[in-house]
C-alpha cells in the first residue's frame, strides 16, 4: 500500500508548517485529499477537534487509518479523527461554515473546481491552505480564492511549489473594512475642504494685492 502524501514533498512540507503556524485547539479540521492523512494526524496532535480526512483513492483511506494505529500519541475515537472516501462532491452534505481550517493539498484543477465548496463550509475567521500546485499558478490560484469571498494571508514556496493560506472574513472584519472605509472617506473629504479653503485663501490675498495696488496707481 502507498499512497501520495510521505511527509518528504515541498508541498507536504509547506503545508504541515502553515497548519502547525495556526492554533487550532479544539477546532474541526478537514484534510481533503487526504493521502496517507499526514495533515490530518497533525492536527489531532495538535488538539484539533474532531478531524476529518477525505481522499478519492480508498488506498489512502486504508493507509491514513493504519497510520492512526501507529502513532502512540493518538487514541482512535472515530469522534475525533475519520477518514472516509470521496471528492469535493462529500462537501455538499455538510452544513454552511462547519470547518475552521480546511487543508487542501490537491492539483490545481481540482482546487478551482471546489473553490466554492472550500469557500461555503469554511467558518467566518478561518483558515483554508492551498498547495499541491507550482510557483506560477499563484496568480490563478488568487484570483479564484478572491473570486469566492476569500483573500490571500501569505504564500510560501519551496522548491517551485507553492501554498497559500487563505482566509475567509469574519463580521467584525467587514465591519473594520467598512469603518476604515468611512474614516477614509471622511479624511478624504476634510482634505479636500481644508485644499479648497487654502485655495480660496490664496485667491482672496491675490485678488486684495491687486486692489491694493490698483489703488496706489490712482493716488494723486
């Protein structure tokens, strides 16, 4: 049995670093494309809760679990950590928002294809990492994640792979956006007046000189 995903790629390395960078502490975790479940065995490890694993190939189901039964560290409770077999497709029976952190180490095609899925069952807040694609698809990858209500918080590379940690707005950041916007337009607007006053100013003193001076020529 073996399946993609032995902790030696750039693009598993990259990833498993970005989820190690993020406190997810009793949070749901989804692994989609899983493979050996590497991600997935990372974050339960780091207390993440429960953790969900999904790949196409049922070879990877099998050696995600097996790997569950080799780490010590980690007592199987199907409550916590499950790997289960599918595509983007299992997404759509889950809830709106169910996942703050959603992994997604996949070729670049199938992360575009389920960009709205990432994007609809990502919590407000959370976090959804990107790899499994090449220092040149950044642009696209952007664009598509922007694309579906997500921004780009960081992208590293490693040897021409990339990964991409997301984030999907949260209320009080649309509201943050929305004051800043306010107090920019307001500043905005001071601005301006204080331009036109000056302006004013100044023709006022223009206009007075030349009265002035029209007045002296007069003098007798």
């Amino acid at each position: 049995q073996m399946s993609f995903g032995t902790g030696h790629h750039a693009t598993t390395y990259l990833m498993t670093r970005a989820l190690m960078a993020l406190d997810v502490k009793g949070k749901p975790v989804l692994d989609m494309g899983c493979g050996t479940g590497v991600l997935a065995l990372v974050a339960a490890l780091q207390g993440a809760h429960p953790v969900l694993g999904i790949d196409i190939e049922a070879d990877a189901v099998a050696n995600s679990m097996d790997n569950v039964a080799l780490n010590p560290a980690l007592e199987h409770d199907d409550d916590v950590l499950t790997f289960r077999q599918g595509d983007g497709r299992a997404l759509d029976e889950l809830p709106d928002e169910a996942w703050e952190v959603i992994c997604a180490n996949i070729h670049k095609n199938v992360l575009t294809a389920d960009m709205n899925r990432y994007a609809r069952t990502l919590s407000q807040g959370g976090s959804l990492l990107l790899s499994g694609f090449f220092e040149g698809d950044v642009r696209d990858l952007q664009e598509e994640v922007e694309r579906h209500g997500l921004h780009v918080v960081a992208v590293a590379q490693r040897e021409g792979w990339a990964c991409m940690h997301c984030g999907k707005p949260s209320a009080s950041w649309w509201k943050d956006m929305a004051s800043s916007r306010y107090i920019s337009a307001k500043l905005l607007t001071l601005a301006f007046m204080k331009h036109v006053v000056l302006s004013l100013a100044a023709a006022f003193a223009v206009m007075t000189y030349g009265l002035a001076q029209c007045t002296a020529d007069f003098e007798f």
